[in-house]
C-alpha cells in the first residue's frame, strides 16, 4: 500500500488523474467504460457520476420534487427523511468508500457517526451507567440499552417481520433478518463488488478472498504515489 504525504491515493489506469477516495474513483471509471449507474427516476436518464445524476435532477425536475420528499443515499438507494439521518447512514454503511463524516473519541481514538454516540461512548471511559434496571438492578450507560434488557425479563419482542412474521426483541437482528428477505446490500467491496448486508460479513469476505490484497481497493484503480 502506497501513499504520499500520510494520504492514500486512488489512480485510473484508465488515465493520469488520482483520487483521494476510492468512491470517486470507481466512479471516473464509469467515464472510461460508459456505464452509467445512477438513473433519474423521473425520466429513466443514466449517467456515470451520482453528482451529475443531481445536477440534472436539479435543473430539469426540481418543480416535480416535493418538498418533504427523500433523500436516498447514492451508492445502495436507501432513503431518509432529513439530511442528517443520509449522513449517518454515509459514516455507518459506506465508510469504506470514502465517505467519514464521524467523530473521534479523544480518549482511546474510536470513531462514532455521531456526537451523541460520542457522548454514549465516553461514559464506557468514565463508568457513568445512569439508567438502572429495576428489575435486577443492572446499570446502563445507554437508555435504549436498558429498554434492550428489560425485555429479557419481559420476553418482549415489539419488531415483527412482515414477510415471515417472526419476532425479535432487539432492532438490530432485526434490520439484518428483513434484508434477508429483501436482499439489500449496503456494504461492497471494493476488490470484487460484492454486495453484503452487514460490514461484518463483508470483512469476512475480504479476509477469506482477498488476503493477499495489501488494501481494500477495486479494479480498473490502485494505490499509486503522486
């Protein structure tokens, strides 16, 4: 792995020009081989850039756009009702290609999508668990964690699947079980293109097919110094 001044760098080998993330790289590359992966919904248009895709979208359809309408993230069309919930889906879901909006802990060097989770975070440091279970008694940093526990005492499970009706308890195996049945993939890999739908399973991938790989990185790019 290469880099120049302490920063990576992503160069086409379909011309001279270098990239400081990699998503903007593979999507130069579409300039290269034609493709055109972002479509405008209201009239089927592709282009090879997402930022092309919203300056038509802009200038041609913006009297068609509702106010309150979405704003869907670019690379696996997920959709969110306020900028700020698109941005953290960029730093949770797709901070291997490029896009970091997070915030460090200055303590230990974590980085969080958000300044609440930061704050969350911190009190793992600090000890300071203000929500108790009155149940058990068991402390917790975070409310949305004692809501979590006191279900294994209540054998609650308020998410239910509309596809298979089954039932969790907690969000997050939740969200996970639905992609099952809708097929989302949020995170890609960068050597191959996979799609998977959690970063975890994408690591495996990367580990188990990429090994001798020095980066995550993605064909027609490299890492080059400049």
């Amino acid at each position: 792995m290469r880099e120049h001044d302490g920063v990576l760098k992503f160069k086409c080998k379909g011309c001279t020009k270098v990239f400081k993330y990699a998503k903007d790289a593979l999507e130069h590359g579409n300039l290269h081989t034609g493709e055109k992966p972002f479509t405008c919904e209201e009239c089927g248009l592709g282009f090879p850039l997402s930022k092309s895709l919203v300056t038509h979208i802009k200038k041609k359809h913006s009297k068609t756009i509702k106010e309150e309408s979405t704003q869907s993230c670019v690379i696996c069309a997920k959709e969110y009702k306020s900028h700020s919930g698109l941005v953290r889906h960029y730093s949770a879901s797709h901070k291997e290609l490029g896009y970091d909006y997070s915030v460090v802990c200055d303590i230990c060097g974590k980085t969080l999508s958000t300044r609440n989770k930061l704050k969350y975070h911190r009190r793992s440091h600090t000890g300071f668990k203000p929500y108790e279970c009155k149940i058990c008694h068991k402390s917790f940093s975070v409310k949305a964690r004692l809501d979590g526990h006191i279900r294994v005492h209540t054998g609650e499970k308020p998410y239910v699947c509309k596809y298979c009706d089954k039932k969790f308890a907690h969000a997050a195996p939740f969200r996970y079980h639905v992609k099952t049945h809708t097929g989302e993939r949020s995170h890609f890999c960068l050597n191959c293109k996979k799609g998977f739908i959690s970063l975890s399973n994408m690591k495996i991938h990367m580990k188990s097919c990429h090994t001798s790989e020095a980066n995550v990185k993605s064909e027609p790019f490299e890492l080059a110094r400049v």
